[in-house]
C-alpha cells in the first residue's frame, strides 16, 4: 500500500479503536468491576479462562500487551517500508528487555528472563542468550558488550535509557513541518515530566545531593545541562523549598501540584505531578492523533493513548489483587471523573 493510501486506512482503524480503549471517559470503567474475571471480560468481551487469580491477573496483563503490538504492528505492516521514527516506539519495550537480560546475566542466571515480544520490530538478537555481545550486536547498543558486576549494572541502565531517548531524538529531527512540531513537543514534554518527577524523588526520599540528581537525569544532547531540552526545566526546582509555597506558585508548571490552602502547612508532592502530567501527556498525545489525520504524528499519538490505555490496565489488575481502594488506584494513572 502506498504510504498517503496507508495513512488514510490506518487513521480510519485507529479511530474506530480508539473509540472503544478504555481512555478518557471511558478509562474509569477498569476501575469498576469487583474481580479479575469481570475486568476480563470487559476487556475482552469474551469469558475468562479458568484461572487462578494470580494467574488469571498475569494473563490480563500479558493478553493486554498483546493486543497493543499486535495493533500497532498491523497498522507498521500497512506501509511498504515504515519510518524508522515509526518503529521507535516499540523499542522503548526492546530496551526494557536488554535490561532485563544484562540484570539476569550479571546475576549468574542460566535462563533468559521473561521479555517482551515485539517480533520482527526487535533490534537484538535474543536468540543469542547468553553471548550479550552477539545480542547486542549491529545496534546502537553494540558498546553493552560484556557482563557487567552487579554494582555496575545500574549504570549500565542508565546508558541504555540515554542511548534509547537519543535514538528517538534523532529520528524527530529527520522530520519536517507539522510532525516534527507535534512529535517535539510531545517526546519534550514526556521526558521533562519524567525528569521532574524523578529528581523531586531523589531530593526528598534519598536527601541526594544537586549535583548527584542531575547525574541521574535523562538528556538528549552531550549532558545534563540547563541548555538540554528535557533536563534545562529542572534546574528550575533544585533550588527551591520544598515546604515554601511561595517559591513554586509562580513555577512553570505550577498547575501540576498538589494543592494550597492559605495558612495550613504544605509540601511539594511529587505524585501529584506524576499523576496531573500523565493527564497532561495523555490528552496532549490524543491531541496529537487528531490534529494531524493520517500523519506520522498521528501514529504515534495513538500508540501514547493506548499506551496509557495499558498502564491503566495494568493498574487495575494490581487494585484488585491488592484490595487498593477504587478511588487510589485511578489516582495512580491519573484518572479524573467528571
């Protein structure tokens, strides 16, 4: 199929499914039911398999995981060959696995971890476990060549989170026009969230220092600068009080906080800027779906909905595991009722 005939077919699929994801309004419904097999079945809309719970929770997860990739790589085989920006979003689960499996070698395992599937779309060569050069090779991950201690394993992490939001960087700036703005905006905007979160985080739980928090945070250009587009807002709280309302009213992103009452004791709480930019982000991605029809953009706009669409999933599996009240758990993801 030609790449505009492509477009316009995958806009029409995606819209008709997007119509039925448990997304905005309709999100609150997986928070709802009062078991596994309930959640199942409105997933679904088919019955159960006779589980038991822990396992009937696992498959939920998995069938759901499922369900996204295969969708998507429905949608990537409609082109004759689709954009690498196109691909990228499925390597943020490649990463997550290479992960998994240099944590399992330097932990002496025999067995390959569980991993993702994302078939033909994966860049490593998993077949390959043990021989993590052999995995890697051919990538941009090639430099993950040995097995590491166990002390270096978080550092190795780290390299294959920068590595990862590089390579999405550098595919944004192949684009033109609109769908290099709209994909920007949207790649900026979820990692300086992320960053935010993450160095409120190590302030408050860990005492970490200024300068060690800005070693931790993801960047796309040669460091962790205020010049960097995704760390360059952070350096904007690192400083600040964390009990001085004062000093974070007028904050850029003031509206993501937990809330002030004059006169009472307050604190910077870095869930509710989790939980009110994962809204954020997630009706900025379905912005994005529908502002460009039948684009790049609008792609990967669907994917970050149905993306949001699992987390949500995924949450409310745990919820009913862990008997988390109703309202915490769509406090988790994010979800507002009207």
């Amino acid at each position: 199929m030609d790449k505009s005939a492509a477009h316009s077919y995958i806009y029409a699929k995606a819209s008709g499914l997007l119509g039925k994801s448990f997304v905005a309004e309709r999100a609150s419904l997986l928070f709802n039911v009062k078991s596994l097999s309930e959640l199942w079945t409105l997933i679904f809309n088919t019955q159960p398999p006779m589980l038991p719970e822990v396992l009937l929770a696992r498959q939920i997860e998995t069938d759901a995981f499922k369900r996204l990739i295969s969708q998507y790589v429905y949608f990537l085989n409609q082109f004759e060959k689709p954009s690498e920006i196109l691909k990228l979003p499925l390597r943020i689960f490649d990463s997550e696995n290479l992960k998994a499996v240099g944590a399992a070698l330097c932990m002496g395992e025999k067995e390959c971890p569980p991993l993702e599937d994302i078939g033909e779309f994966s860049q490593f060569n998993f077949k390959a476990w043990p021989d993590i050069a052999k995995i890697t090779e051919g990538t941009s991950f090639s430099w993950y060549n040995t097995v590491q201690q166990i002390s270096e394993q978080q550092k190795n992490e780290y390299k294959i989170d920068i590595q990862s939001v590089k390579n999405f960087w550098k595919a944004i700036h192949t684009l033109n026009g609109e769908d290099f703005e709209i994909i920007k905006r949207l790649f900026c905007t979820e990692y300086i969230l992320k960053n935010l979160v993450w160095a409120l985080r190590l302030k408050i739980n860990y005492q970490m220092s200024k300068e060690k928090i800005i070693e931790n945070l993801i960047y796309v250009t040669e460091g962790p600068t205020k010049d960097d587009p995704i760390t360059g807002p952070v350096f904007a709280i690192l400083d600040k009080d964390l009990d001085a309302w004062e000093q974070w009213q007028d904050w850029r992103y003031a509206n993501l906080l937990n809330p002030h009452t004059p006169g009472e004791i307050w604190s910077v709480d870095p869930r509710y800027i989790e939980e009110n930019g994962r809204i954020k982000f997630t009706r900025m991605a379905l912005l994005a779906f529908h502002q460009k029809p039948m684009s790049v953009s609008s792609l990967i706009g669907w994917f970050k909905v149905k993306s949001f669409e699992l987390s949500c999933i995924r949450t409310a599996v745990e919820s009913l595991r862990l008997g988390i009240s109703r309202q915490d758990a769509m406090n988790t993801v994010g979800i507002i009722e009207r």
